[in-house]
C-alpha cells in the first residue's frame, strides 16, 4: 500500500501485530491491516530512524530537537520520556539509536556515543568520542558497541560497570555529565546515602581499517559472534566477534545502494538504491 508520500526509511513489524513506519516527508505511522490507525510529525531532514525497546511497547524517535531523542508509547503515539545529552549544544544531529533492555544508546554527528538509563529519569551515564566523524550506525551486544563513521573505520568499544554507593557517585555527577543531579534523585541519596548504583566507563578495544569510507549498517548476530556490516562501496562484510577478523567479503549491491540490512540466525537481507533485495547464507 502507498505507506508514504516519500521514501521509507524504516519499517518494523510489531509482535501484538501491525506494523511501524517512518517516511522521509517527515511521518511516523502505525498501521493495522494496510490501514493507518496513527501518525505524528516528525523531522523530514534528519536521518535517525525509529527503534523500539525489547518488548515493542516503547518506540524512540526524533521529534523536535535535533540532539533530542523522545521515548513514545507505541499506541497512543504520547511521549513519555526524552533523552538529551547534557552537552547537547555541541554533540549536534543524533544520526543513529540503539535499545537494549533498559539502556538506550545514542550515535551523534560529532563522533560521540552517549548511554541513557531509562529507568533513573532519562539520566545519561556515561558519555565518549568513539569517531573523528558521524556516528552513521551502531549495534551493542554483551557490554560491546560495534559503530562505524565516514572516518574509513569500524571501532570496538568495551563497556564495563561496577557497583558503587550513591554517595560515591554524587560527587562525580557535574564532571562526569556536565550538571548538576536530578533533584528527585538527590532527595533519594539524602535518604539513603548508601543505595548503590552502576558507574560506567568505556574504552575503544579495537580498531577496524576500512577500504571504503563508511558502514550504513552495523548488525550483531544474537549470539554475539558475527557480525555484518553494509558498506558505502555496496560490499557486505562479516566479522568474528571475537577476533574482530574479515571473515568474508560479497559485492551485495551497487557501490552505494545498501540502503537496509537485517540479521537473523545465518542469513542477512540486504536492499538498496538497485531496486534489488539479495538474501545471504553464510556457515
């Protein structure tokens, strides 16, 4: 069905059925048996496309502010909770968003990756440069974000965290995030000064050289070994996890048409500017 007045940047089918779309002319829409039930504007120049959190209930999306993303009741459309980094002035277009269980992980145009807590009031926890350029994709597995940039490169970033008490994070709250603590979670500490909390910090591992200039898409495997990244020049390229080694190399597409890539079991379903959807086994 004619979904959209403009291209379709992304499509994602809901698990209590129907389906979500965002559309270039600045439309995300919920649909139900070919028939939009819902829709609400959003930006028609950014380039961040939708993601839903683990059980669809949630939807993340840009909506207003270029630096902001807005967490969305996936019925009603209303937003619940936004995610702003606490140096949004400089962190610039949020170009690539990330759920996984109650983090949400956000790749921004100056090479930045920041960490949300959707539980502690949309509070950011950590913050790092990971690119010397845009953050275009990212993917996060087992305390790893795998991301890619125009900067020729793939970067290996390893999250680690440790429990500490609240009293021992309070100090750090204006140098680590750029402001002051929530006030609502100052009344908490005050009143429990030694509930304990996550403190996270973050490290590049690895580096990854590419030939060709970027990665429109970055997927981890659920199992956490491979992963496969589409690149700028149409190749699709699968990694070991583990080794952070090419294992295998396949012209996809025409040099700059991957435009979507999904990963499920052995399998990627690639499409792009060609008009063409190629489906890959790999062993």
């Amino acid at each position: 069905w004619n979904a959209h007045i403009a291209l379709v940047m992304w499509v994602e089918t809901l698990s209590g059925g129907g389906s979500m779309s965002q559309g270039r002319e600045g439309a995300l829409s919920l649909w139900q048996e070919g028939q939009c039930v819902r829709t609400c504007s959003v930006p028609s120049t950014g380039f961040c496309r939708f993601a839903t959190s683990d059980d669809q209930r949630h939807c993340f999306v840009s909506l207003d502010e270029k630096s902001k993303i807005s967490c969305i009741d996936a019925d009603r459309f209303n937003v619940v909770k936004t995610f702003q980094p606490s140096d949004y002035n400089q962190r610039g277009m949020c170009w690539s968003v990330v759920v996984r269980g109650d983090y949400v992980y956000l790749g921004y145009e100056s090479g930045h990756i920041v960490l949300f807590d959707r539980r502690s009031l949309s509070k950011q926890v950590l913050e790092v440069k990971v690119h010397d350029e845009i953050v275009t994709t990212l993917d996060v597995r087992d305390n790893k974000i795998i991301s890619s940039s125009p900067d020729f490169t793939i970067k290996i970033t390893s999250l680690t965290s440790e429990k500490v008490t609240a009293a021992d994070t309070s100090s750090e709250t204006k140098t680590s995030e750029g402001c002051d603590e929530n006030p609502l979670e100052s009344v908490v500490n005050s009143l429990n000064p030694a509930r304990t909390a996550q403190k996270y910090s973050a490290e590049i591992s690895h580096t990854i050289p590419l030939k060709c200039q970027g990665s429109s898409h970055i997927k981890i495997r659920p199992d956490g070994k491979l992963f496969a990244a589409s690149g700028w020049d149409g190749g699709l390229r699968l990694y070991s996890c583990k080794k952070n080694k090419l294992l295998g190399l396949v012209e996809a597409h025409n040099p700059e048409t991957i435009t979507d890539m999904i990963t499920f079991d052995n399998r990627v379903v690639c499409s792009g500017r060609d008009c063409k959807i190629s489906f890959w086994t790999f062993y």
